[in-house]
C-alpha cells in the first residue's frame, strides 16, 4: 500500500518546455485528499522549489521536503507558522572544500558551490557566462570569488556545480572519487563539455527520503518515487517501488520497477498514478 508519494522535480513533474501538466497537478490534488504525503525530493536549492510546490498546491504542507540531492531537507509551513524550517544541512569539511576549489582552479573547471546561507555561493571565476546563468538558475544574489584566503569554516559550502571540457572533468573527477564524494551527472551542454553535482559523502536523495519518512513513520517499502536522472538512481532503488519517466535515460530505467508510459511534459507522473496508485 503506497503511503506516501516522492518527486523529483525537473524532468519528472517539470517540463522546461511545457511546464506542470495538468494530469500530474490533478494527480497531486487526488492525493492530498487521501491524505498520501507528497513530498519534493530535489537537486534544486530551497529557493527555487517554492513556486513548484505553490504550483501543485503542496507548499503548505506540513511533510519536509529534500533539496540538494538530500543535502537539506525542510519544510515551507513548520508547524502552520508559515515560516520556513530546515531541519538539516549536510555541508563538506573546510578543508576538503578548498582542495576541490585547487584542484577545479588546477584543471580549467568552474566551480559553482552552494553555501549553507540560502543568499550565498562561491565561484572560482570572476566573470563567465557559467556564473551569470548559475546565479539566475538558484536566485543566490551574493557571490563569493574564491581565493587562497577564503575562509570556508565561517560559511560551509553544502553542493557543488562543476562545469568544464570533459577531458579536464575526467581528472577533477577522479580527484572527487578519491575522497568518496557523491557525484551526480548535472547535464551535457556539449559533446566536449560536460557538468557534475558534487554532495558530501553518503549523502543522495536516499539519505534525504530516509530522514522523511523516519519523521513521518512511514516504512521505505510503502513509498513510490518519480525521477528520470542519475541523481534518482539512489532513491529509485531504495523505495518500495521506484518509477523512471519514459524520458529517463536507460541507465536509470534499468534500475526501477516501473517506467511511465508518457513523459514528464505528457503528464507521466500524473497519468502514472491516476493508472496504478488511485485505482
């Protein structure tokens, strides 16, 4: 029996070309009046999911939410205060931070680093297209240029975004899998480029879902979850049933119980549920 109901965001509830599909909205609205907890599990930053759950009238929920690929979990309406409460952070050791920024710096790699202040982030170069469309994508209106003096203990960074030609990736990379970093495929903006997300170690959207339904009291095989990305894989396989959109790639179709007959922009997850779940 499915108890509570777990999303991703963009390419699962949110096409970028169409938006929210009115079959997935009603879907949302069928489960608040099962009272089935609809909770937002996320690689986007705390900021930038609001309008996603105004949009599917889930923001005054009481559930916590997981952004940061599990790196942060909370909640829009704590306690019916209207005000936002996050329960936890998960941020990377100062020292490990800096050496990721030298070792970015060393192989040609823009770095775009979420600090635990929803205002703030770091980034490696003073101006690049990157770092003007990475501030418009997560609303962080401060930006901190990184350098050797950079003291990372008075604002933790929680999430990285990496950025650069795949051939000096590759290296960055390796640097990261040393140190036991989560490391999730961002998108290929080329064939020569490529970007990544980086989370601490251990933590994925998993981590994240397990907190939630510790909190709720909800066993992890009584939860169905939506995701089309690498940073899905996780949650996909923890969940009692796990659903890849048709439009997933296959390496995260191979891993789920389930794929949806249509895509995130037909209403997939909508149609998914409306077919399976409400039955």
């Amino acid at each position: 029996m499915i108890k509570m109901i777990a999303i991703d965001i963009d390419g699962t509830v949110f096409d970028h070309k169409t938006g929210i599909h009115q079959k997935t909205k009603d879907a949302i609205l069928k489960a608040k009046e099962l009272n089935i907890p609809v909770v937002i599990a996320t690689g986007r930053n705390l900021t930038t999911i609001h309008h996603i759950a105004k949009e599917l009238q889930i923001e005054d929920s009481l559930y916590p939410f997981v952004s940061q690929n599990g790196g942060q979990s909370f909640s829009f309406n704590h306690e019916n205060s209207k005000e936002i409460k996050i329960y936890y952070t998960v941020s990377f050791e100062p020292k490990l931070t800096k050496e990721l920024f030298d070792c970015a710096n060393k192989n040609k790699i823009r770095i775009f680093a979420y600090s635990e202040d929803e205002k703030y982030a770091y980034c490696n170069k003073k101006i690049s297209a990157f770092r003007t469309f990475m501030k418009f994508k997560t609303k962080r209106q401060k930006l901190i240029s990184y350098n050797s003096k950079t003291d990372f203990n008075r604002l933790k960074v929680s999430k990285f975004i990496c950025f650069g030609k795949s051939k000096h990736m590759e290296k960055f990379r390796q640097f990261a899998e040393k140190n036991d970093i989560s490391i999730f495929a961002f998108s290929y903006v080329s064939e020569s480029h490529s970007n990544i997300e980086l989370n601490p170690n251990g933590v994925d959207k998993a981590y994240g879902l397990k907190y939630v339904t510790e909190q709720l009291n909800i066993d992890p095989k009584d939860v169905i979850y939506f995701g089309d990305g690498e940073n899905d894989m996780a949650a996909i396989k923890w969940a009692g049933k796990g659903v890849a959109m048709k439009n997933a790639k296959d390496l995260v179709k191979e891993v789920a119980d389930d794929v949806t007959a249509l895509t995130a922009g037909e209403g997939g997850v909508g149609d998914y549920l409306f077919k399976n779940i409400f039955k």
